[in-house]
C-alpha cells in the first residue's frame, strides 16, 4: 500500500508519503524540496533539529529544523562569504509546480522545481525528483540549471 498525504499548517506545505513496511518520508515544499522527518519501518531515520520543522526565520541557526535532507547552497555552502548568508539561501525557497505521481507498481515519484534568482543577475534552478521505491529504496536525483539573467526558458 502506498500513501501520499498534502497537508499545510501553521510551519508550511508537508507531503507525507508512506510505502507499507517501508519508507516513510515528509517532503517539505516550502523548504526547498527537501526531505524532513523519516522513517524506515516504524523507525526514524532523520535527525529532528530542536527547533523542528518550521519556516525560514532569516537565518540558518534560527531556521534549521534537521531532516534526512536539508539542501545548502546553490551560492554559499558553509560558513558566510561574498555576501551571502550561512549555507545560503537555498531551504527558505519554496518549491513550485509540485506534483505526486504514484504507479501500479509500487512507486512514487514527487517533482518541484526551485529557483534561486538575483534580479538582475544569474538564475539557478534546482529541479528535485524524489523516488519511492516500494518497501526499501530511494533516490533523489536533482540536475542544477543556470540561466542568464536574459533567458526566458
């Protein structure tokens, strides 16, 4: 059995999906696409920050609620430089054109698409593909894109 649960509270979007003795993923749209709480068979396999899953409060330290994938960047990873904050800006970015798909066959796949612009300048785009494979297996393969500032597509 497969379940896939879309849900907003007071912290942002959540879509909950379980696969029956199996994995178990929260994946957090509005954190970037990435992945909070999750479970393998009944047990967790994501470390909870203290703060918990929650929205973007201006900075990394204040915001970072754990999970099993938090992504930093796309301009800064580690400590602030060149202007841009801790671990960049990446996780406080919402995801767009979300969609879960689930199959016959025991998979499901949840697609977003992130962008991360200055106006003007560059224009980095993240598309996350997560996958489900029934009980035991999944995969998060995300291609990066650049766009000059004047592209339209």
């Amino acid at each position: 059995m497969i379940a896939a649960y879309e849900s907003v509270t007071s912290e942002g979007r959540a879509v909950d999906v379980r696969v029956e003795d199996g994995i178990d993923v929260r994946i957090l749209p509005d954190r970037g696409f990435d992945i909070g709480d999750a479970w393998f068979r009944g047990r967790r396999i994501a470390w909870p920050s203290p703060l918990g899953e929650r929205r973007w409060r201006g900075d990394f330290a204040r915001s970072f609620g754990g999970g099993l994938v938090v992504t930093c960047g796309l301009r800064n990873v580690g400590m602030p430089s060149e202007g841009h904050p801790q671990h960049g800006l990446f996780t406080s970015l919402p995801a767009a054109d979300v969609r879960i798909e689930r199959s016959a066959h025991g998979v499901v796949v949840a697609r977003g698409r992130v962008v991360e612009a200055d106006v003007p300048g560059a224009t980095l785009e993240l598309e996350r593909e997560i996958v489900l494979y029934g009980a035991s297996h999944a995969q998060t393969p995300s291609p990066i894109r650049t766009r000059k500032a004047t592209d339209t597509n």
